[in-house]
C-alpha cells in the first residue's frame, strides 16, 4: 500500500551510480560545447551542431536536477540524497559559467544571419522562435567576461535568499501561545494555517503578535537583507542595459510592463468589493475590531470532513471530466503509475508542487491528510502536471517548458472546476455556504494580496533605483499604507501587520508574485468559457495545453480566450468576488 502512494522517481534514474553517469556525460557534452568557442556558428552545419550539443546538455540536466531536488525532498535527512542534490546544484552552476561565452559569441550574427542558414539546413527552422527571441535580447547580452562574472555574481546574489531562509527556519526563536483549552502551540510559520483558523480571536490575535513580533525583534536584520536583495536585482538590470529590475523581469518571459502596470492600476481603483467583504467579515464574526488576523477563521462552520486519497482522486475525475476523457485518462494513468507522493512522512518536504523534465513523468509531492483544502491541492497539481505532459507530448523540447506567466492558469482552473462540481453536487446550504467562502478566500489571497505584494515590490524597486535607502520605517510604512488600501477602513492595521513583508520568502525572486493574480484572472475567465460556452472553449483551454512556450505568453492565453495585455480579465475576477459575495449574504440572509 505504501508504495502505491509513493511516488516511482527510480524510473528515472534507478541507483545513484546511473545518476552520476549521466553527469558525468552532461558535463562531457557541456565540455565539448565549450570546445567550440569561436566556431559555434562560423556555417549553418556549425550552428546546427551546436543546436544539438545545447539541446543534450539541456535535457540532461533538467532531468538530473529535477531527480535530485524531488529525490531530496522526499527525505531530506538522507546524507546521500543531500550530496546528490548539492553535486547538482555546484554543476548546473559549473556548466552555466563554462558556457557564458555562447551568448555574447552567438550575439555577433544577426536574425538575417540565422535565416540564411536555415536555407542550408532546414532543420534550423525549428529554431526561428527561439532565435527571434534570442536577438531580441541583443542589447542586453554583454562581453564573455561580463557574461562569466554574472554568472558567479548571480551565484552570489541568491545568497540574500538563503540568509533569509536560515534566519526563518533555523535561528529565529519564536515563542509558545497557549489556546483557550491550555495548549501551548509555537507561534511559527508551521502552525500558521491552523493557528489562524482557530475559532478564539484572542488566541488569534496572541498568535499573530508572536509571529510578527519575532519577526519584529530582527526587523534590521530583514531589512538589511531584503536591501542587499533589491540592489542585487537593480544591479544585475542595470548592467544589462534594462530600464529597470521590472523591466528585466517581464523582458525574460515578453510580457509587456503595461500588464503589470494595468494589474496594479484596475485593482487598486476597484478595492470596494474587498472592503466590502472585510466589513462583512466583521459583522458576521462580531469582532469590534477586525485584526488581519481574523481573515482566516472560517465563516460558516466546517463540518470537518474528512476524505480518505480514493475519495479524493473520484472527486477531481468527477469534476475534471468536462475537458474531455483523454484528460481524465491521462489523471488516472497519473494515480495508477504513480506520478505522486502521497502523504507526509517523517523529513519529507512540506507543502505541494508538481515537477517534471522533458518526456519524464510529471511527478507531484503532496503532503495529504484528507482535508477539503487537499482535496483542493491534488486538483491544483494535477493542473500542474498535465500542462507539462501535454506540452511535452506536442511540443519539441526547446519549446516543451511554459513560462510562470501561464503556469497558475491550468492548475488554478482546476480548483475552480472542483469547486464549481462541489457546489452543484452540494446537498445542504452549510456545504455551499463553504465553497461559495473557499472561493472569496481564495480571490482575497491569491489575487487581491499578491496584486498588493506585487505594488509592494515595484515601490521598493522604485526607490533604490532612484538611489534612496531601504530602512525599516520606510518598508513598514509601505506596508502598512497598502493593507490600509487594499482591506479598507473595517480592518484595523498596526504595527504588527506593518511588519509582514519581512516573512514573505517570495520577495526574494523579484517580480514573480504578480503572476498568481494574473493567472487565477486567466483561469477565471477561460473557467466562465467553459461553464456558459461548452465545447468550443475546452477546444480553445486543450489547445492551449499544448502550447508549451512555443509563442509569447500573452499571444498563447488568446488561444484560450483570453487578454492578458486588457483590463477585462482582472475585472472579471473583480466580479466574480463581488458576485459571490453577493450569493453568500443571500444564503445567510445577510
């Protein structure tokens, strides 16, 4: 039984020697790449072979690191696996200095260049996208030299990250809250959810004080961290020749900065429906005074079901069965040749995410217990993970990968056709009472705050670019400024809740929290495609599926039906909150 719930990732790689080999041949082949520095494109064979090489040491170690780190994860106090993992990680950087010198030498020819050669060797046509793009980054690819120490500067910079991490996980102590009952729980990240949940607002807000307060305790410290962060990435823009560390962000997936700037803008102008439902909030808890805090304790009473993995693999059948029986197919060739790690174990990862290299199984981590919110999480990762297996299956492997851009979108709208099957097969209002609430938790944190988040990180940039510092009272006030913007009058902000960007782990990747909000805007609307057009816009989503990265993010989403590069996603999802929050109050009788 245990193994059917683990997943089968010696497919892959079945002992340690067979990984080993195949780095060493990565690195043989990274070698001879590296051999052919001055002639990587003197003729089209020439180029046509160093197509080839780069596709091989490609897709080696993408399957060598996806190995290693899912290996480590799922028992990350095993010694071997943890030198496996830290071997993968000094050679993917290794391999990525040796090679520096291909960009700048390649950046001497031209798009014209490319096409003549593809008259020659046809099979260079496979590459006209790729290479559009490539000389469309001509001005921000510099000398061999500076390409190498970017490289190594790169290295360096991701340091800020691990500082943060080892502060978070192993240094900071944070303290004991004791519940109404007289339990003592840690007021950390681990408890966050279940703390947060937690029918007693004093316990709540006790909790919420220990955690941020810690936080609070070291806020020099994270200031000084996240700073070195920031300039890190004002830096690296800067010597590429970008306007700013946006620019550089949104320039590596082609996605306009006016998508950014139209997200910011058209929530920041429609926040009402979010007060709205802060001040409904109060009303119905009957606080005097709404913490952040309270935003978590659920609405209407959990039934606390539970639902064992079986149960949980019919559901999302159930409900995913309208995008076609070769898409259920593929979810239940998922569960029958074990694509997923199951249950959480003793050192195992916590958390959830779906994995995958090219033509390799799509492999997903989770860490069930037989809640609705896991429930939920199987639908997400399975999104996850048939956008991977579709692509792959129809796209050549330099285009197989998809950007985050349009990663949220598949796993996002299967939570939303989950959500949709639940509530049509809900059998009491209680039941849809707390979906229709799922769903207004789910738009509040996934795009609302990330949209904040996102308005949080372009204002810091902003300010180092223009050369002023990043101290706390500055972080904290812009902090403290958007929750008062974004929640409205009804939720009470303090000193506390000022502090909370120093927790958020995902400030140190610039620029990437946006994309949650623009991918559940996506999936909302491909979603209401789906639910009042039918098959056409499947068609359009399966289609979609299979794009991989083969076109510019915002041109693939059209196939879906959807503009990205227009307000009208983002106010759709806008009123998909205020609608139901408005059928919510009406089945309360609010």
């Amino acid at each position: 039984m245990e193994d059917n719930t683990r997943w089968s990732l010696r497919d892959m790689f079945p002992t340690d020697e067979d990984w080993n080999r195949e780095m060493e041949a990565a690195v043989e082949t990274a070698k001879k790449l590296a051999e052919r520095k001055g002639n990587l494109a003197v003729d089209a064979a020439a180029l046509k072979e160093t197509a080839r090489l780069y596709l091989d040491v490609e897709e080696k170690m993408y399957r060598l690191m996806v190995f290693s780190n899912s290996n480590f994860d799922q028992d990350m106090a095993d010694p071997a696996a943890k030198k496996l993992y830290e071997t993968a990680q000094n050679q993917f950087t290794a391999i990525g200095e040796m090679l520096s010198f291909m960009a700048p030498e390649l950046m001497q020819y031209s798009m014209e260049d490319f096409n003549r050669y593809c008259e020659q060797e046809p099979e260079l046509k496979l590459f006209a996208h790729y290479a559009e793009d490539f000389f469309a980054r001509k001005e921000h690819i510099l000398s061999d030299e500076i390409e190498t120490l970017l490289v190594r500067m790169n290295d360096m910079g991701e340091s800020f990250e691990k500082v943060f991490s080892d502060l978070v996980v192993n240094d900071l102590e944070f303290p004991m809250i004791q519940t109404l009952e007289g339990e003592e729980i840690r007021a950390n990240e681990a408890n966050y959810a279940m703390a947060l949940e937690n029918p007693d607002p004093t316990f709540r807000r006790d909790y919420y004080k220990g955690l941020l307060g810690t936080y609070k305790k070291y806020i020099n410290t994270l200031t000084s961290t996240y700073y070195g962060s920031v300039k890190n990435d004002c830096f690296t823009a800067k010597s590429r020749r970008y306007t700013s560390a946006r620019a550089a962000a949104l320039f590596a997936n082609h996605i306009p900065e006016t998508v950014y700037d139209n997200l910011l803008q058209t929530v920041r102008e429609n926040t009402e429906a979010l007060h709205e439902y802060v001040s409904f909030r109060k009303k119905l808890l009957g606080l005097d005074t709404l913490y952040f805090s309270d935003l978590f304790v659920p609405l209407v009473k959990d039934n606390a079901k539970k639902y064992t993995y079986e149960q949980a693999q019919q559901m999302v059948l159930e409900a995913t069965a309208v995008l076609g029986e070769d898409y259920t197919r593929l979810i239940q060739k998922a569960f029958d040749e074990r694509w997923i790690d199951v249950y959480p174990r003793e050192a195992k990862r916590t958390g959830a995410y779906s994995t995958g290299a090219y033509r390799t199984k799509p492999y997903i981590l989770l860490n069930f217990t037989g809640t609705l919110d896991d429930v939920f999480t199987l639908a997400h990762e399975l999104g996850h993970s048939m956008h991977t297996w579709f692509s792959g299956e129809n796209q050549p492997m330099i285009y197989a990968g998809y950007s985050i851009f349009c990663a949220e979108v598949a796993s996002t709208l299967n939570e939303q056709l989950l959500s949709q099957w639940l509530f049509e097969h809900s059998t009491s209002d209680e039941e849809k009472a707390l979906l229709l609430c799922k769903r207004l938790d789910d738009i509040r944190s996934t795009f609302y705050r990330q949209t904040m988040f996102a308005d949080f990180e372009y204002q810091t940039h902003k300010l180092v670019e223009s050369g002023e510092p990043l101290v706390p009272e500055t972080l904290c006030g812009i902090h403290r400024k958007l929750n008062e913007e974004y929640y409205g009058p009804d939720m009470t902000v303090d000193d506390y809740l000022s502090c909370e960007w120093a927790r958020i782990p995902h400030f140190y990747t610039a620029f990437y929290v946006y994309q949650y909000a623009t991918g559940i805007a996506a999936s909302t609307a491909i979603a209401h495609r789906i639910f009042t057009e039918g098959a056409p816009a499947v068609a359009d989503y399966r289609k979609f599926l299979t794009t991989g990265g083969s076109d510019h993010p915002i041109e693939l989403l059209r196939i879906a039906g959807v503009d990205m590069a227009s307000p009208k996603p983002v106010l759709d999802t806008i009123e998909t909150f205020r609608s139901t929050l408005a059928q919510l109050k009406a089945l309360l009788h609010e």
